[in-house]
C-alpha cells in the first residue's frame, strides 16, 4: 500500500515536473511566437538608404520640401536661407545634377511635381516670404523656367478675385489641371481651396476652428484615386477628409495624432498607406489607408523613429520605384527611403 502510494506519488511528481516542463517549453514557445509577432508589427516598411544622395555638402539650407519626377528620375529639394540656391535637382540615383537659378522664390514651403506620369511635368512651389515674390504659388519648369503665378506677389491677402494667399502651404494638381491648395501656414487664411484649370473658385472652405471642415494651420494636402481630398489639419492635429468633385466633409482621422500633428500627407503607389510625418516627435508613420467608401478611424501600420531633432516636414513617394524622400528642416537635408518587400508591391 505505501510502496503503491509512493508510486503513486512519484508518479504524481514526475507527471507534475513533466507538466512543469511542457508549461516552460509552451511558455517560451509563445513568447517567441509572441516576439515574432511584435517584430512583424514593428518592421519597418521603408528603410533608409544611406547613400543617398552622393553629395550631401550640396544642401545648404534647412530643407522644407521634396517632388520626385518619377519618369526622368528626378527629386527636386526645396531649402531656405540667405544666398542659398532656393531648390536643387538630384537624380533618384543619388547625383547632384543641378540648382536652380531663381531669384523668384524667397521662402518655399510646399513642393509639388503635376503631371508626374505625363511628359509633360511641372513643378509648382508655394512661397510663404514676405518680400515682393511671396505669398504666392509658382509653376516651373523641369530645368526652373518661371511659368506662373497664382495669388498677388508680395501681398497676403484673402482675396479671390484676384486670388491671394497669406503663406500658401501647400499644392495638389491633378492630371486634369484641377489645383487643391491648402493657404496657409500660419497667415490669416484657413483654406482648402479648389480652383479650376482656368483658375475660376469650384469650392472652398475657409473658416478658422476645431469644427468639421474647419482648419488650424492646413499644412499638406493630397488627393487619391478615389475622388477624396486628404489634408493635415496641422494645429488641430487631426486629417479632414473631403469629396473632391463636391466638397463635402467626408471623415475626420485623429486618434493617431494625440502626440504630435500630421504635417505632411502623401499616399504610397499601391495606395495601401498615407505617410504622415510628424515634426516635433521626429517620426514617419504609414497609416493604413481605408477601402473605397469608408474613412473610419486611422491605424498606424508602422513607425519609423528619426533621431532628435530631424524634425520631418513634408514628403514625396517616386511613383515608379516606391520609394520615399522626407524634408528635414532640422538635420538640413533630404533623405530617401526605399520600401522593404515583405512579399507586398509597393507598387
Ligand atoms: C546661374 O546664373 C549664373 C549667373 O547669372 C550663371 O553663370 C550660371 O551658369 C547659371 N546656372 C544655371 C544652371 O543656369
Ligand atoms: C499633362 O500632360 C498632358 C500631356 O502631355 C497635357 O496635355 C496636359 O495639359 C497636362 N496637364 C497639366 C495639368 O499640366
């Protein structure tokens, strides 16, 4: 009897170190699962590519902006001071190619290449100085060829007809000609403006305030495949959605921006994600971009942490190849990205 109780008991023991062990085994076998997972989650989707460009020395300024000319393998970078060449050309390759010599750009802000996929692209820059070329928004040629102006050179101003801006701060032209302009940067005006091809208001809201369709500092603007107007309303750290034919207010993102504002927004190729760069925590975050028809509430796919001090501003995505180039005001300079694959196109 006590012999079978020990053998029992020692059977018990051995079933319990057994079932001790299975536990640990089961318990590091999650975690690991549970540390693959987290690794997934926290992948990057874009790593930077160091070698980009081949000449840093040639920036010379803080760097407000980027456009890539995705068919001549171009990147143009917008940078600012006293006596600096106010936008300079890289290849995608990373060579420096050229400056532009303009003496019409005081303080650019927004930089936008229109008509990327045609072969016929221009570059439209917003200037937010105060001197007489500013608070207007120029349209150039590829090599920097003044083209146009819209808004009143050297006077803020809210004026429709003729136009006026007060620090335009950004610009989105559509293949059609139709212009989405986001006015301004810290001036008097609280806009989202669209204009005709022929420059003629289709719709347009202006009012300051927390309120939907309301603006504080509206600062990027995009429009993607789907008829939707996409703009970081920065100060109110939120991403206001509107239908771009009507003007309607589709959605409001915020949940995302409690830390910092949205101050740029751009959408990936594959249209899977927007790129928000947030300026005071130094950070490049893709949010998951919703299906057709619904805007809901934004979800953050991936993070990707600039050191101190970077201080992102706006972006711009190489439609042909994925990959990302982010303004940096504080490190002075444009940097690149180039998409992991994780099996997923980017294009
Ligand atoms: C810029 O202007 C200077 C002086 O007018 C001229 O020497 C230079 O060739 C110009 N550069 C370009 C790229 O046009
Ligand atoms: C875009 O390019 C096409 C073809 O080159 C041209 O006809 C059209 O006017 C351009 N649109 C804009 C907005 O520049």
């Amino acid at each position: 009897m006590w012999k079978s109780r020990r053998g029992h008991t020692c059977f018990i023991a051995s079933t319990m170190s057994l079932l001790a062990l299975l536990m640990m085994v089961l318990y590091g076998f999650m975690n690991s699962l549970q540390a693959d997972d987290q690794q997934l989650l926290q992948t990057p989707l874009y790593k930077l590519d160091p070698s980009w460009p081949k000449n840093p020395e040639r920036f010379t300024g803080p760097v407000f902006a980027v456009a890539v000319n995705p068919l001549s393998g171009l990147v143009y970078v917008a940078q600012r001071g006293e006596g600096v060449p106010k936008v300079l050309v890289f290849s995608t390759d990373g060579d420096y190619l050229m400056s532009w010599n303009t003496t019409t750009l005081e303080m650019p802000h927004g930089i936008f290449l229109a008509n990327a996929t045609s072969l016929n692209p221009t570059v439209w820059i917003t200037d937010v100085g105060d001197g007489p070329y500013g608070h207007t928004i120029k349209q150039y040629s590829p090599k920097g060829k003044l083209l146009q102006v819209l808004g009143t050179a050297g006077k803020a101003g809210s004026g429709l007809d003729p136009l006026q801006f007060d620090q335009p701060a950004e610009i989105f032209v559509d293949e059609s000609g139709e212009m989405y302009i986001v006015d301004g940067d810290g001036g008097k005006n609280n806009r989202l403006i669209k204009l005709s091809k022929d420059l003629k208001i289709v719709w347009m809201h202006g009012e300051k305030g927390q309120g939907l369709a309301q603006f504080n500092i509206p600062h990027s603007v995009t429009v993607d495949g789907a008829k939707r107007v996409w703009v970081a309303d920065r100060v109110n750290k939120r991403i206001q959605v509107f239908n771009s034919i009507t003007g309607e207010w589709l959605g409001t993102w915020g949940s995302c921006f409690t830390e910092d504002a949205p101050y740029s927004v751009r959408l990936t190729p594959n249209k899977k994600y927007f790129v928000v760069v947030q300026l005071n925590t130094n950070q490049i975050t893709l949010l998951s971009a919703p299906p057709v028809g619904l805007i809901d509430q934004c979800k953050v796919a991936s993070v990707i942490q600039l050191a101190e001090d970077v201080k992102p501003h706006l972006v711009d995505l190489d439609y042909n190849t994925g990959a990302l180039y982010v303004a940096e005001i504080g490190a002075q300079q444009a940097q690149k990205f180039t998409p992991f694959s994780l099996g997923e196109s980017f294009l």
